[in-house]
C-alpha cells in the first residue's frame, strides 16, 4: 500500500489556468480580432491584388497547401515610403502572418518565403514579414478550399 496522500495524489483543477510558456525567440504583439478571418485579398486591387496572387503560391512545407488558404495570411499592407523610414522611397507591403504553432520548425522558411512573394510583383520595393500570436490559428481560419485541400490530403476536417 502506498504512504501517499489523497493530497498528493490529486488531479490539478482543469479550471485553473496557469501562466503560458512563451518561446524566447518570438516577439509576441497583440493582434486584431479574428472578425476578418480567413484573409483571401478576395476584395484587393492594383498592387495589393498582385501580392495576395503571389502569397498563394507559397505553400506550407508538410502539405501541399496555399499558406493563404490555410489561413495563415492575416493581412496585407501596400505604403508608399519604407517601413523603416530610412528614405521614404519607393513601394513597401507588410504581411501579418501566423503559423499554426508558436514553436513551428518551418517558421524562418516559411517567413522568408512569404516575404519573397510578397516581395515579388512588379512595383514592390521591399517586403517585411511581421508575425502575429493573436489570434491564435485554429481551423476555423481554413478557407474553404483549404479545407478541401486537406480532406484531399486524409485529413478530417
């Protein structure tokens, strides 16, 4: 017979959340709402239209899956002047985007390749990637033909 406790032996009050563990090599920042989620540029003109073209190209590195149709574009940015405001010159897009986990081993590919496409169209100067916690992805953010994609692919959903 075991000298433990009832105490000891007591299963934590899933009701109780604790602190989350953070990832020392993230900069987290909170985010909009998941209102306008799955961002597609379904409504973009011009240049805009020209960059959500090519983020449909990157796809995620475990399945054959557009990055946008998984749900990981959140937005796209056109400004004239640079991000950084070094010289102010020429044609900047910022993308915000998330990854299906915060400790995803695809992270720098996958922001380098995003960064290239939006990068990319004729009329984009610079290109910066910002990645964004909040929301937190889940399906929901799948468009639907990303989620045929991964029925096609044997997963449920």
């Amino acid at each position: 017979m075991s000298s433990d406790s009832e105490e000891d032996r007591a299963v934590p009050d899933p009701g109780i959340e604790e602190e989350p563990t953070y990832c020392p090599y993230t900069t987290y920042e909170d985010g909009d709402g998941a209102a306008d989620l799955p961002a597609t540029g379904e409504d973009a003109g011009g240049l805009e239209a020209a960059v959500w073209d090519a983020l449909y190209a990157v796809e995620d590195p475990e399945m054959p899956i557009s990055v946008v149709d998984l749900g990981l574009i959140y937005g796209v940015e056109v400004q004239e002047g640079s991000d950084d405001g070094a010289d102010g010159d020429g044609t900047h897009v910022r993308v915000d985007m998330t990854l299906t986990y915060t400790g995803c081993p695809a992270r720098d590919m996958l922001t380098d390749e995003v960064r290239e496409a939006a990068a990319s169209p004729e009329g984009v100067d610079s290109a910066a990637v910002r990645l964004v916690w909040s929301p937190e992805w889940n399906l929901e953010m799948v468009t639907e033909a990303g989620k045929a994609d991964l029925r096609e692919f044997g997963l449920s959903v």
